[in-house]
C-alpha cells in the first residue's frame, strides 16, 4: 500500500441535445474543446504476483483532484455564458502485467502496462459574465470510464519501493441538464471528459 501525487489535465465540452430557444439545437457545440488542470493526490493498495521475469498484479487506489476548466458559449447559443467543469475525485480499479530483471534493467526495477476501470465524480456549471451570483447554474454526476496507462517503480529496500505512473482516462458522452441558455429548465446537453493523470509515489510491501 501507499501514497502518490501529482498532476491531473484533460479535456471537456459541451454539446446541445435540447434547447428551448435554438431550432434544431441538437448536435450544435455549446463550447469548444476545453482544457482542464489540477492536482491530484491520494493513496493505492494492491497485490503483485511474480513468476519468473513477469510480474501480474491488482491495484485500486482513490484520489482527491481539484482540476478544472471552462469555457465561453458559441454562437448561437449565449456567449456571454461561461461553461465549467471541475473534477472533485478519481478512483479506479486495475490489473497490471510487467517484467523485471530484463534487458539493462536489474531484479529491482518493473515496468508494467495497466488498465481497468475509472469512476469519478464531477460538477458542471455555467453562469453569465454580467450576473454570475443570479444566473448560476449546476449539476453534479458520478461516472464510470475505463483506463489503460503504464508505470515505473523501483525497489528502495526494506519493504519500500518508489513508482512513477501515467493514466488515460476516459469517461465518454454524458447527459446533463445544466442550462444551455440562461439556466432555463429543461434544456439539456452532453459533455465528455477525458484526463491524463501523470503521478508519482511510494509504496510498502507487507509481505
């Protein structure tokens, strides 16, 4: 078990499916792509197996992330709007495949290929620039995705081993029903999320 940190980006957006005030809005971008950053940081437990040079294993880990992004409105869509959303937690459930002891890399090093899946949960917001305490607008959801990444980690001695380990993770199209206008029920749109998790850590063997 153990501890890591670091960095969470990724991307959003957001499309309309319906709106009460633009014909034919379904399919229209309510946002371009946007860029989101921020910190993540949390711990993992798992188990690792090895037979020979190969090494299999299970992990889950669970992480409190701050990243955010947003974005103005398109045309024809209000574009005095501003559109937000903000990742508050990261959890997921992997498998793992590695080799150590092998080409220049001595019995204290692995490196492995992971994936599985990824839930999250995550608030979407918008709000016009000129009145943004009266016009706020937001939903919260908790989705499922899935990731693959790879990683690094390197025994220390005396049970502890350092890592380092890049995550994709994707969590598809979603339905909200945030306001594409000016909040106005009814209205409802779709956005993706994507992250890339970049993160290093420490971890210690029980046995």
């Amino acid at each position: 078990m153990g501890a890591s940190a670091g960095w969470d980006s990724g991307t959003s957006n957001r499309t309309a499916v319906f709106n009460t005030v633009v014909p034919n809005a379904a399919g229209r971008s309510i946002t371009n792509d946007f860029d989101m950053t921020g910190f993540i940081g949390g711990g993992q437990l798992g188990c690792n197996w090895q037979w020979g040079a190969w090494v299999f294993g299970i992990e889950g880990d669970g992480s409190a992330t701050n990243k955010s992004g947003q974005q103005f409105g398109l045309a024809p869509f209000n574009i005095n709007r501003i559109h937000e959303t903000q990742e508050r937690w990261l959890v997921t459930a992997r498998g793992k495949l590695g080799l150590t002891d092998f080409w220049w890399f001595g019995p204290r090093t692995l490196l492995y290929v992971t994936g599985g899946g990824a839930w999250a949960k995550v608030d979407n917001s918008n709000w016009l620039v000129t009145s943004p305490q009266s016009t706020g607008d937001i939903t919260t959801h908790q989705l499922s995705g899935w990731t693959v990444g790879v990683g690094w980690e390197y025994a220390l001695g005396y049970g502890w081993s350092a890592k380092s380990e890049f995550l994709y993770v994707d969590f598809g199209r979603n339905n909200t029903s945030v306001g594409t206008r000016d909040g106005t029920a009814g209205d409802i749109s779709t956005f993706k999320l994507v992250d890339y998790v970049w993160r290093a850590g420490l971890n210690y063997k029980f046995w």
